[in-house]
C-alpha cells in the first residue's frame, strides 16, 4: 500500500480525503444517467432499431463516462495530487495519474 | 427517411434485415454486463474508493461498449452496407457510417 | 496473400484499384501539412513553449490523422470492400477492416 | 495573461521552469522520428500501398504522438502543476489541464 491511500484492513484502497457530498452526489446522479442510457440502448437492439441510430446512442454514452471520468481527474488532483505534492511525495502519484490517462488514450 | 432503412409509421428507423437472434442476445448479454459495471461504479463512489481503482473501472466499461460497437459495426456492414452495395445505393450508406465512426473518434 | 490485395513479386501489398489520382493529392497535401505541423511542434518544444500549448498543438495534428485515416477508410470501403461483397468474399474483408477500427478506437 | 507562464513582450507563452535538456531531446527524437514516419506514409499512398497497411502506420503515429503527450503531460505537473500548488493557485491550472484532457478524449 502505497502512502496516499489506505485500507484499515485490507479491503479496497480509500481516498484519504473523502468526496465532498456534491461531488458525490454529482457522480452517482451521472452514473445513474448513464445507467438508464444503457438500458435505453437494450431496448433500442431489441427492437431492431437501425444500427447507426444505435451507434450514436453508444458514442453519446461514452462521452457521459468521459466526462464523469473528467470530473474524477479534477478531483483527484485537487486532493490526492495536491496532498502529495505538499508532501514531496509526489512522483509516483503522478506517475499513476498519467498511467490512468494512458489508459484512457489507448 | 432515405432507402436503407424503414419506419412503418412515422417511428424510429428500423434495421431492413433484423438483427439474428443469436446477436441480439450477445449483445443484450454485453450492454446488461455493461450496466452491471456502472452500477458497481456507483457504489466504488458512495463507498469513497480511490480514484485511480474508479478511473480503471470507467475505462473497462468504456472498452467494454467500444466492443459492442464495433460488433455493431460489423453487422452493419455485412446487412445494410452489403445490401447498398448490392443495389448501387451505397455512397450515402458509407457516408453515415463514416459519419458514425467520426463520432467515435472524436 | 489474401485474394483481395495483390503484390506481383512478393513486396508490399498493394491496392487491387489504384487511387485516384485527386484522392492520392489531397492524402498527400494533408500529410505534408501533418509533417508541417510536427516541425513546428519541435519548435516549440525548443524554445519552451508553454506545455497546454504544445499539447494543443498535438491534439490538433491528432485529429489531422484522424481525418486523413476516415479518408482512406472511405475509400477503402467505397472500392476494396465494395469489391468483396460483389465477389461474395466480404466476411474476411470486413472482418480485416474492423480490426483496423478497433486498433484506432484502442 | 495568467501568472503561471510568462512571455516578456507579448510573444507566445512561455514555460516558467524551462524543460530539463534531456526531455527536450527525447522529446525532439520522438518529433523527428514521428516526422519520418509521416514521409513513409507519403510515400505510401504514394505507392498504392493497401489500405489497411496504411491504416495501421496511422495508428503508429497516432500511439507515437499520445505517447509524446502523456511526456509532456508528466512534466507540467511535475512543474507547472506542481509550483501553481505550492502558491495556491492551483485551481485555475488544474481546470486549465483538464480542458487539455478533454481535447485529446474527445
């Protein structure tokens, strides 16, 4: 376990400084938005909507993930990014940060 | 409406040929999986999961629907891009599919 | 070699209908301009640009790519693939193809 | 102008710390070679290469210059970013970065 996060017993890493409620709330209501799009798109394949209208459907749910994953970078490096950088400890910190974006380009 | 696809009554677009039924289940299978991630997304939020193991997520679910779109894409054009070709219809058809991929990209 | 593509002495693989000539001109102003630009990001780079504003500069070269990539994709389907279906040999063409489109969505 | 980069005279904005002289020559290396695969790819369509094969080199250079991105991206956090949070001015930058994000995902 790295310094920036913590599990008291051994269960999924936390953050050290927890979301504001907003933000939460923000993201569970995204989520649940993009939730409801996927079953919109179930409904659509099942009732041979035309693939193309499909596929748009598709591209429009990605850019809602895009964009929670957006809000999530911002908060990320407002606190866990910003707490390592006061702490010096903030290399490997970014070095996992551009790892994640990489993972997201690629 | 242009030729390629139809709408009985004014509805949505419909796919000419409908999807094979063992698609269809393939793909309801996938966006079902699909929504199960965001759900579980919700809750890695509510219970302040650190953001990069968040970000990891979205970026499996997202790879997960630019799979299902690219079976889509598929099937589009083995149906309906063929069916164009076939009928000397297609450079409006290959249009809106590259059109649709644009989307993606972008 | 797959009976779609053709190399008469075992080079590379060449294209079954040549390009037209105006497509093959507009490719290749385009990438020209792509080499004009990465040029002038080694300026940039040189003389220490601001990051965003390097970055900028490459999203933008990114997204010239892109185009040129829908370009070729366009083409290929408006002649290769076109090809293929009336020959009744598309399964492995559109196959080929989608795996290009997966590459550039990952 | 914002106070975290600078241009004497009005001219481009400018990186506050300059870039160590290693990472601007990895960086020139990585712009030049990207450079030459550009010229191959002139030289390409040039040639009537197959599509497809001119697709993957795209996406070659595409991966090159994500690659090039996410290198500079890594610098201006560990620079710019960093400094901006130091002086507690690191809103506007990280606001700032995430715009850039958002330009290479969409």
């Amino acid at each position: 376990m790295k310094e920036h996060e913590h599990n008291g017993n051994g269960g999924p890493r936390l953050k050290r400084r927890p979301r504001p409620k907003s933000l939460e709330r923000d993201l569970a209501n995204r989520l649940r938005r993009a939730e409801g799009q996927l079953r919109g798109l179930g409904k659509m394949v099942g009732e041979g909507t035309y693939c193309i209208d499909v596929l748009q459907q598709i591209s429009a749910v990605r850019r809602a993930l895009d964009k929670i994953a957006l809000i999530l970078l911002r908060d990320h490096m407002e606190t866990c990014v910003a707490d390592a950088i006061a702490e010096h400890g903030s290399r490997a910190k970014i070095a996992e940060l551009i790892g994640a974006i990489d993972r997201f380009l690629a």
